[in-house]
C-alpha cells in the first residue's frame, strides 16, 4: 500500500478557494500516482508537521509519498517519481545554478555551490523509512544551542518539507534526483504566480514530452544520433500495440539470434543480412527501456531480463561470427571470440563495481565522511575535477569522445554490424578485441587513481562472499586461513592464469598427451591428458586457489572493487588454459564461458535490482570448485567431457532460477 502525504506550505498567500483547488488537484494526481490514501498535513507549524510525518513514516509499510501543497506541475511527475525504477527514493528537482544540491551519478548530495534546485516533492522507499521517520522527528526538535527561537528562525523561509529534504541528507539518505526536464513544475506562493504558472504547464504537450523523455538523457554517441533520434516512433507503436517492455525485449532477442545465424552462413549476402538484423535488434533493444519509462511498466525481473538479454545477444553473435568464419576458411577467429568474451566479461565486473563504489562515495560524502573524489589533491582527485568538466560540457567533441572510447555497446554494434557486411567475422572480432583491450586500459587507469582519492571501499557494505562467488572449499577451508590483502590475492591469481595461458601460446609450456579419441562420423575429438603440462597447470591452479585465503578479511581498501573482476579472470582463464593443454574443440570452451558468464551477469544484475541470490550451486561449487574440476578433468584426460558438464551444471542452474523469478511473477 502507498501512502501519501500533501504538506501545507508556509507563508503562501493563495486565495484560500485556489488554495484548496490546488490541493484537490494534487491529491487527484497522488492518487493516479499510485497512493491509496492522501493524508492531509496543514498548518503553518513547520515542527508540528514533522512529528505528524515522523508518525506516518513510523507506521508506513510501504512507499510514502510526500508534495508540498503549493506544488503546480505536471501530474505525470508524481507518477515518474512514485514510479523508479529501481524502487529507490527519489525527489522531484530542477536543474538551476545557485541550488543547495549537486547531482553525483544521479543521486543527489548538499553542496553550496550546487547546480540543482528541490521542487517539494519526494518518494520514500520502504527501506528508507526508518530515516525519515527519525530524520523528521529530529528536525521537530529544537537545536540544544538554540533552542525554540533558533528552529523556528531556521524554518521561517523554509516549507517543511524542504526542511525535511535537508534532515535527510544528513541522516544519510543519497536519494535519486528524478528532474522536471521537458515538462514543468514549480512552487508558487501568490495568485499571480499560480496563473503563471498553469499557463506554463497547459504549453507543453504532456504526452509529447512524455514520449521524448522516455529516450536516455546522456547515451552513447551511435545510440544518440543513429537509434534515439527517431525510435521513440517505435515506442509509441508499441504502446499502442499493447506490447510490454519484456515482450519488446524478446523480440530483441530473437532478431540478435537471427543476425548470429546470418553470420555462421558467412557468405556476403548473409552477413549483410545479418548486420542489418543486427541494427534492428539493437534499436528493439533500445525500445524496451524507451517503453518501460514512457507506460512506467518497471519490475526487478524486467530489470534483470533486460541486463541478462543484452549479454547473451551479444555473445550469441561473437559465437556466429566464429563460426562463419570458420566455415569460411578463416582461422584464429574462435581464439578471438573467446578473448573477446572474456574482456567484455571482465570489463563489465569492473564497470559494476566501480558504479556501486561511486554510490558509496556519494553516500559517504552526504554525511560528511570520506568520499568525495572531487576534494583535495592528488592526480585522481584533478582527474575528477576534469571528468565532472567534461561530463557537464554535453556535446562537445571532449564529452563525445570521452563516451566513445570506453566502446560502450551502440559502439560495439555498430562496428560489428559495419565490419561483418563489408569484411568478414574474423575482422569484426580482431576489431571488437582491439578496441576493446584500449577501452579497458583507459577505464582501468583512470578509475584505479579516481578511486585512490576517493578513500572508500565498497565490497565489505555487501555479502562479500557472495559477490566473490566463493565455494564451499574457500567459505570452510581456505578462508579460515584469514590472510589479508584480498586485492593482491586475486592480482596473482589473475595473472598466474594469464601467464599460463601465454606461456601455452608462446610454446614455452608444454601440451598434453594424447591417450585416445571419440570418433562421431566424420567428428573426431582427441583426448588429452595434462601429461608434461601437468606441473605448470597445478602450480597456476594453486596460485589461482590462493586468492580465497584472504575470503574473510576485510575488502575495504579503496580498489577491492577490482577483485569480483579478478576473480572472472582467473578462473574464465584457467577455462582457456585447459582448453589449449587438452585441446578441447574451442566452441566447448566457449559454450563454458558464455554459461559462466550468464551466472555472473545474473549475480550482479540481482546485486543492482536488490533481488536475492536464486542460485544455491554458487554456494556449493563456486569459482574454486569449478577451478578444481577443471584441473582434475585436465589431469584424468577427460577435460572436454569436464567442460561441457560444467556448462551444463552452471547453464542449468541458472536457468532453473530464471523460470523460478518468471513464475513468481517476476518479484
């Protein structure tokens, strides 16, 4: 149930019958946002108005919604606001120099020199209750220096619910800035400015704006110019179809599949065909998120359906573009699309982990503790000052090359789709991986001396083991060990597995011996035992394990964000690694990633929606467990049999608690 709260405002001077129509109005557009019951709060006693708040917020089971009652806008607003995504709260803002608020990666922090204005009006998450249950019933007591006269002097040009804004900031609350934009919203405080202020709104064409504002406010450059500037059309279609955004996600889904199986024909009208189903599907892929915000149709399973759906159309289509390529005579192209996995993979950990890391900074700042990168000296710190620059600078050939060599995913389309029509699968591969190793070093470096000046960690605020994807052996053996310094264990893991991997590519670590085959027709697969590459596999496997003796201690250090990514790298490495001792067929190997990939996609994308963990054979196999099975399977010779059963194992657990979300209806 959603409860609503309409603030009295102090010091209007409202005709008192314009006065009440206004709340009439507000009160029809809280209960279209959602609220069951409306509680009036009137008065002119800024104190009296937050205990009465603290004691809804205190009984409130659900979302609360609050709006000061001389609130003229939009009514949509309200809905978008009661409506986040996420189902975190939020507050309804304008941009405008000179604010008390600073936008930091859209959640909003005091600052005196802010560049965001608070319009009055907020939505409280269930979990957020509690703080402003506290934080109200805290500013309703007077300061113990100033007694009485000093709260009602600090409340005298501040309506409560402003005051309540700033009692939960620095309670804590990092609330998302969800701004006015294209439509229109303001305070008013005399006939005049309400007359003004309804003629302002009744110019703008609501749903017009409605439609435009479903497209993301700052994407990619490719997104921008070549998928936004004419998919809202799309958009609307669909609303009048009736489809939903999860429906326009399948539909996505299918024309990626399609473009993969147009690429492993390999010949040029089926590349071409499959680089135009490629386009289509992505601008489909751009219009379930344009859908969901413009009918408000939002779900955690519709969350993580979308994140999910968008790697595995991906990595479907490196493996078609493989195996085209194979099938045209071209080699390397399968040692490619694993690299290009693995990359994307890895990159996508640390750009998870880097996110929650600047919430944290942002939160943490809030209240005045460390966080802030913008603060002080250093390299990281100037390099935040430039970054925050730029960013602000939209459109500029600096912001726009600055989006465009992180090679986000409009990006990396568009050069796949532009490469296989005109050349081949192998090209759009060596391409993806070219650019993609640049955009990681760059990313890399600049977050890594960014997050130094932050001086926060972030991986200990979470179920730390979980997001490691530890297993049994490391959560009861190894961990007990309780060695520090997780972030150097999981460098060296990371690296003994890449070091073993170039060692079998430079001829300097031996293959395996071959013991015998499996003969299909005209299918033949060796099998190989580690034989002479025995030791260098157990060595590395031994450096890879190490990294969960430091399981139980503390991640806080201010790049222990990278250690989920280190992990994925040491342990999609040691895949490879086998795979090339034994000569497991490379789309085994493969097939193993891309499941592994699935399950820690699946993790991080349930870590952003706040859904709990749907896969118990994490807790029992985890990265080491399957480290283990890996070398024991190297080690008897039956290293394909080995991969392809772990892929099965991680494939079907992952689907099992797919189905298990989709049949609880998505919650």
């Amino acid at each position: 149930m959603t409860l609503a709260v309409l603030c009295g405002s102090t010091g209007n001077d409202l005709d008192p019958g314009a006065a009440r129509r206004l709340a009439d109005e507000l009160t029809a557009a809280l209960a279209a946002a959602g609220a069951t019951t409306v509680a009036p709060v009137p008065g002119s006693d800024v104190a009296g108005q937050l205990r009465e708040i603290a004691r809804i917020a205190a009984g409130a089971d659900g979302p609360l919604l609050l709006c000061a009652g001389n609130l003229v806008g939009h009514p949509s607003l309200l809905r978008t606001l009661a409506t986040e995504p996420a189902g975190r709260s939020t507050a309804l803002v304008i941009a405008e120099e000179g604010g008390d608020l600073r936008e930091e990666r859209g959640r909003l922090v005091l600052a005196a020199d802010g560049t965001t204005r608070f319009l009055g009006a907020l939505s409280i998450a269930p979990a957020d209750l509690p703080i402003l249950a506290a934080a109200a019933a805290q500013a309703a007591e007077p300061a113990p220096a100033a007694g009485a006269a000093g709260v009602a002097t600090a409340t005298a040009q501040r309506d409560t619910i402003d005051v309540l804004l700033r009692a939960l900031l620095a309670a804590g609350l990092v609330p998302i800035a969800t701004r006015v934009r294209l439509l229109h919203a303001e305070r008013v405080h005399t006939d005049a400015e309400l007359a003004a202020a309804r003629t302002r709104v009744a110019a703008v064409d609501e749903d017009a704006a409605l439609l435009r504002l479903a497209v993301k406010e700052k994407d990619d450059f490719f997104t921008t110019y070549a998928v936004s500037s004419w998919s809202p059309l799309v958009t609307k279609l669909c609303a009048r179809l009736g489809l939903s955004p999860s429906e326009v996600t399948g539909l996505s889904v299918a024309f990626a599949v399609a473009a993969a199986l147009a690429f492993w024909q390999g010949s040029r009208p089926a590349l071409i065909a499959g680089a135009v189903l490629l386009f289509l599907g992505f601008v489909l892929d751009c219009v379930d998120g344009q859908l969901a915000r413009y009918t408000r149709q939002f779900g955690a399973f519709g969350g993580w359906l979308d994140t999910m759906a968008d790697r595995a159309k991906e990595y479907a289509v490196y493996a078609g573009l493989a195996a085209g390529a194979e099938r045209a005579g071209l080699p390397y192209a399968w040692p490619l699309a694993i690299t290009a996995i693995v990359l994307q993979t890895v990159r996508h950990m640390t750009d998870t982990w880097y996110g929650a890391l600047h919430d944290e900074a942002a939160a943490r700042q809030s209240v005045g503790t460390a966080g802030n990168a913008d603060a002080g000296g250093g390299v990281g710190a100037r390099l935040s000052r430039a970054s925050n620059r730029v960013q602000a600078d939209t459109g500029s050939v600096a912001y726009w090359l600055k989006r465009i060599v992180v090679f986000p995913i409009g990006e990396r389309w568009a050069l796949i789709a532009v490469l296989a029509a005109v050349s081949n699968g192998r090209v759009a591969l060596a391409a993806v991986v070219g650019w993609g190793l640049l955009a990681a070093a760059y990313t890399l470096g600049l977050r890594s001396l960014r997050s130094i000046s932050m001086r926060v960690g972030v991986l200990d605020t979470v179920d730390t083991s979980r997001h490691r994807d530890d297993g049994l052996l490391v959560r009861a053996v190894l961990g007990a060990a309780k060695v520090r310094a997780p972030l150097a264990g999981a460098v060296v893991a990371a690296l003994a597995a890449l070091g073993l991997v170039l060692g079998l590519l430079a001829g300097g670590v031996p293959g395996g011996t071959e013991w015998g085959s499996w003969v299909s027709g005209d299918l033949r697969i060796a099998q190989v035992r580690a034989g002479d590459a025995a030791v260098w596999l157990v060595g590395a496997a031994v450096l890879v394990l190490g990294a969960g003796l430091a399981a139980r201690s503390r991640h806080n250090g201010p790049l222990d964000w990278l250690i989920p990514a280190g992990l994925r790298a040491a342990e999609y490495l040691m895949v490879v690694a086998v795979g090339l001792i034994c000569a497991v067929p490379p789309p085994v190997v493969y097939l193993l990633l891309f499941m592994l990939a699935l399950d820690h996609y699946d993790l991080t994308a349930r870590m952003e929606k706040g859904a709990p963990d749907a896969t118990a054979a994490r807790t029992l196999f985890g990265w080491d467990g399957r480290v283990v099975i890996l070398v024991l399977s190297a080690l008897g010779g039956v290293a394909t049999v080995g991969e392809l059963l772990l892929a099965a194992v991680v494939g079907g657990s992952f689907l099992a608690g797919a189905v298990r979300d989709w049949r609880s209806g998505g919650t």
